[in-house]
C-alpha cells in the first residue's frame, strides 16, 4: 500500500537564518575561488610568457593576493 502524502503540519518550517548562512558561506568561497583561479592564471603566464621563472611566478602570485585581500 503506498504511503499518504505528508500533511503541511508534518513538514517542519525552513531554517531561513541557517539557509542564509549557508548561502553567505558559498557565495563568500565562490568568490574567493574565482580569485584564486585567476590569481594563478595571471602568476603563471608572468612566469612562462614574462620569463619571470619560478621565483617571479610566486611574486606575481603573492602580490596579487595581497592586492585582492585589501580590495576584495
């Protein structure tokens, strides 16, 4: 026999002040990802297309951290 549908006194009401959390969280690591990503790109073509090297790829790459923590 299949089981009744759920009563709307059954279904507990949403944790909207979770769900905002939650949502502040994603948006704040989808940001910060995204510069990630981006910071890498840049520090990479600086050191392969640049010919930074090594040492100029993790310059660019902490500098433009630096930038985007006192910007973003």
């Amino acid at each position: 026999m299949a089981k009744a549908a759920k009563n709307e006194q059954d279904v507990p009401a949403m944790d909207y002040i979770e769900h905002e959390r939650t949502y502040e969280n994603f948006l704040w690591l989808t940001k910060w990802g995204v510069i990630a990503v981006a910071d890498i790109l840049i520090a990479l073509a600086a050191s392969t297309v640049g010919g930074m090297g090594l040492v100029g790829f993790f310059l660019v790459l902490i500098v433009l951290g630096v930038i985007a923590y006192f910007l973003f």
